[in-house]
C-alpha cells in the first residue's frame, strides 16, 4: 500500500475544509509509522508483542521492576533520537498556517509534530524525553549523572521516571478539559493513525461525531472507532495528508 501513487480527495471534504474554521487533528502512533517509529499494537515489531502494557506502562511494572522499564524507555529514547518527522507531520504543520484555529491533540510521546513545526500541539500523554520522580513528581531537568538505573532524584532520593502518562494514571486535566472542548467545537475532526482503544482519547472520536463535526479516518486498517467517520482514507498518513493539503492550497472554488 505504500507504494500508491496517486489518492483523490474528495471535493465535498476540501470544501467542507475550506469553509471551516475550527479543526482538530487527533493523532496516535501511526501518524510516525512512515518516519520509523514502532506503534503499540497489531504490527509484527509493535511495542507491546514483547512486553503487554501491564508489564511495561504502569507504576506497578515500575514498582516491580523499575530498570526493565527504564531501560525500555532509554531504548525508545534513543530510536527516536534517530528519525525524523515524515512528510504527514509536515502536512499537518502546513495545515495549522492554512486553517484559522488548527489543533493537534496527539497520544504520541514523540515530539515529531512539534519538530515538523507545529506549534498548537496537546500531548495528551506527555514527552517521553521528560522525566519527574515516582514519588513526589519533582520535575527533573538534566538527569544526575550516576551509575544508577534508574537514577534517583536528587531532591527526594526516590527513582526517576519518564513524565509519560502510564495505564492506571490520570490525565493531565487542563489537557483533556482543552481537548475535550475543542473537540466539541470544531467542524472537521481528523482521526489519524490510531487503534483507537486507548481512553480518554478514543472517546473523543464519537464525541466530535455527536457535537456535529465531519469526521475524517486516516488509516490503512479498520479501527475501533471506523463507523464514525465521514471519509474514511485507508492509506498511510504521509501518503494522504500531503494530497489533502496540496488540494486545499490548489483549490479555488467556495
Ligand atoms: P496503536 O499502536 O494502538 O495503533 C496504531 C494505529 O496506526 C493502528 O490502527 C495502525 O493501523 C495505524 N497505522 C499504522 N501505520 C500507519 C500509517 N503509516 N499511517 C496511518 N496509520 C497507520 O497506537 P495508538 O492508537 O496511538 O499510550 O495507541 C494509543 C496509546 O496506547 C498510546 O498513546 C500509548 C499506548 O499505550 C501511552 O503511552 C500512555
């Protein structure tokens, strides 16, 4: 499917676009796929087919074994120190000039669409690349240096975790308040390169639905969420996103 050549966007969408001042862009690990970055579920190389998220992406997984799960995040940490956003990151960056009030609202920890350039970016479930203590959440700029793994906070003493929002935790309110309102506002919703299956942020797509937005799946496989759309897309994002930009910024028509 990577190898298409050519995919038509729907006049009906771009006009919609057009003709729209408020949209959100809701984005999961597929959005990176093309740049190389490994999604949660379903692939061959997914992140969890080595370890369930229970055994990796909770505290109690810190708890029990907090180097295992440090090290799976330095390993992550240091991939994603090797690529670069892919040409979906920047259509999307390209749209936030072109669209009156652009939102992404991402479950990525990747930080590639602020690399691409986009600047309104909600990061629902934080930046891998950031760190706090387990225990009192003192935010930790530059990590220690020492041998420790993981390594302790120097205020508190106790270990160090990436500042990622695990299975079991709660999300940052004022993220998902934001969100959660502008999903309820906006005209056109963009479901990109997600299961789907991961709450707070699944619901959002039958919510855009219900408050009246055009809803609009990127995806090559069928979702969780796949009866909400209104155009469903079933190629790789960095392949569609470039053609809908490229249509907006061509189109002349109202
Ligand atoms: P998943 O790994 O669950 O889903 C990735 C989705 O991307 C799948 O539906 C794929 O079909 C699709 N996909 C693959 N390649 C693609 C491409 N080139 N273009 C478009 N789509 C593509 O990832 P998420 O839905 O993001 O949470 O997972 C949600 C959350 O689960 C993550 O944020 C993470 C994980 O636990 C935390 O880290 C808290």
């Amino acid at each position: 499917m990577s190898d298409v050549e050519f995919i038509e966007i729907p006049e009906g969408l771009i006009r919609i676009l057009k003709n729209s001042k408020k949209v959100v862009a809701l984005t999961g690990a597929g959005v990176s796929a093309e740049s190389g970055v490994a999604v949660f579920r379903g692939a061959k190389d997914a992140l969890f087919s080595k370890y369930k998220p229970e055994e990796i992406a909770t505290p109690e997984a810190f708890r029990k074994n907090p180097g295992l799960v440090w090290e799976w995040y330095e390993m992550r940490r240091k991939k994603l120190k090797e690529v670069k956003p892919n040409p979906g990151h920047y259509a999307l960056a390209k749209m936030e000039k072109i669209i009156d009030d652009f939102y992404i609202i991402t479950q990525n920890v990747d930080g590639l669409h602020r690399q691409a350039g986009s600047e309104k970016v909600i990061e629902l479930h934080g930046n891998i690349m950031n760190n706090k203590c387990f225990q009192n959440n003192h935010h930790i700029g530059e990590l220690p240096l020492s041998d420790e793994v993981p390594p302790k906070c120097p205020i508190c003493g106790s270990y160090i975790r990436p500042d990622v929002v695990w299975f079991g935790e709660y999300l940052d309110p004022d993220k998902i308040a934001l969100a959660e309102k502008l999903t309820e506002q906006c005209e056109v919703f963009f479901s990109i390169g997600t299961s789907s299956v991961v709450y707070p942020a699944a619901g959002l797509i039958p919510l855009a639905k219900e408050c009246g937005a055009t809803v609009v799946e990127i995806n090559p496989e069928q979702t969780e969420k796949s009866y909400c759309p209104d155009y469903i897309f079933r190629y790789p994002s960095g392949k569609v996103l470039p053609y809908i930009v490229e249509k907006l910024l061509n189109s002349t028509g109202s």
